[in-house]
C-alpha cells in the first residue's frame, strides 16, 4: 500500500489538544457548566434555618403586626391602602399596607412565597438590592392600586410579585411546581401570571365582584416594578443572569 505523504493530521490534533488543555478553557467550560445547571435547576424552596436575615425580619414584621392587628382592627383603618379618590386616602399607606394581611390564609401564603423565592434571590443579588426590588415593587403596585383599585387593600403579595418577576431575567428556565404538582418553566408561570392579572383585574373595574376579593392591578403593578428594574440591571451587567 502506499504511504500517504499529505498533511500529518496527527500534528493537527496535538495543537487542538494543547488548545481545549489551557487553563481558559477549563475555565470556560466549568463556567458553562454552572449556568446550564442553573438553567435546567427544579426549583427547591429553602428550610426557615437557612433563611437569610433579611427574609426571616420581612417574616417577623409581617407576622407582629398581623398578631396586632387582630387586637386592633383599627389598624386597617388607617393603614390599608385606599384608592386615590377615596376621602381615607393619605401617602403613608404606600409603604403601611404592604405590611398588613388580611387573614391567616393571606398572611401564611405571602409568607410562604417570600421565604421560598426570597431566599433564592437574595444569594443571587445581595441584600442591597433584594431590598430594592422588595420596596420598588411594593410602591409601583401601590401606585397601580392606587388609581385602579376599587377598595382598601393590603398585603405584601405587590412586593413579592415583584421578586417573582426579577426570576424573570436571573433563571427563566428554572422550573417551579405550579399548584405543588405540575412542573412548568419560571418563564411560562410568569406571563401566565401576569395575563391572568391584566384580564381579571380589568374584569373587576366593570364589577368588582369579577375580581373575586383579589388586588389583581396590585400583582400587575408589582410584577412590572420588578421586571423593569431587573432588566434595567441586567442591561448594565449589574446582576448575574442566565
């Protein structure tokens, strides 16, 4: 047989190898590796021991002023937030009603989903702008309640659609357990949301009752708050994202 006197690929793929062996490389890979994983993560909520400070104070505060608020229902009365037009309206509920709860249901499901997304987003972004996200948030549903809501309202589920939100650009293709059975994308649950939000916050202008005792326009505006910041700082490389 005759010998093939062409190019030796041999030489070829020791100068690949030499390439994919660097330190960059690896590097690199290890990287790719984190984020894929990041990406394709089932989303696990957090025991409270491992809380972070920050998630476990929000809890504290809200659980105090419930356990008030049901010796002093009067707190409702000036602290939920009413619409701008109502005669019972004054600034300071912005910030009073998002630590105000309805009842045990409201207050144990707020809860839950501050601790279980809270603690997640935190490692993630730092305290700092945890925070920042949390009150942004809760001020622009207040602002959306503001003018188109149709009674007092309180709850911190404005802030924490807000969180829900900034999940958005940080790990859409994280899974969650929709109604602790169906896995379905961060991403798909999020648009989910906030269509359903939209649809039947504008039901409840033409009959109240439509909205069923919920601050849909609230979860929209909480959800837009934290959308926009988040995506203001993933634009400025501000935040690890996906």
């Amino acid at each position: 047989m005759k010998k093939n006197d062409g190019y030796d690929f041999s030489l070829k793929k020791e100068e690949i190898k030499k390439i994919f062996n660097t330190p960059d490389y690896e590097e690199y890979k290890e990287k790719k590796k984190k984020t894929q994983k990041r990406k394709e993560q089932t989303y696990k909520f957090t025991s409270i021991a491992n809380s972070t400070n920050t998630v476990r104070n929000l809890i504290v505060v809200n659980v105090v002023l419930f356990i008030i608020s049901m010796f002093y229902q009067t707190l409702f009365q000036g602290f939920a937030l009413y619409p701008v037009s109502s005669p019972d309206f004054q600034s300071y509920q912005i910030l009073t009603s998002m630590f105000l709860h309805g009842g045990f249901l409201h207050l144990g499901f707020n809860m839950f989903m501050l601790w279980s997304f809270g603690n997640q987003l935190e490692k993630i972004i730092g305290q700092n702008k945890f925070l920042i996200v949390y009150f942004l948030s809760g001020i622009v549903s207040a602002l959306f309640w503001m003018f188109l809501g149709t009674g007092p309202g309180v709850g911190a589920s404005g802030a924490l659609s807000g969180l829900f939100a900034a999940f958005i650009f940080i790990a859409p293709e994280a899974k969650v357990m929709l109604f602790f059975i169906i896995p379905m994308k961060l991403k798909h649950a999020f648009y989910g949301f906030a269509a359903f939000s939209l649809i039947f916050g504008l039901a409840s202008l033409v009959n109240p009752s439509y909205g069923f005792g919920i601050a849909h326009f609230a979860h929209l505006g909480g959800l837009v708050g934290g959308y926009f910041l988040t995506r203001y700082w993933k634009e400025k490389n501000l935040i690890r994202t996906t």
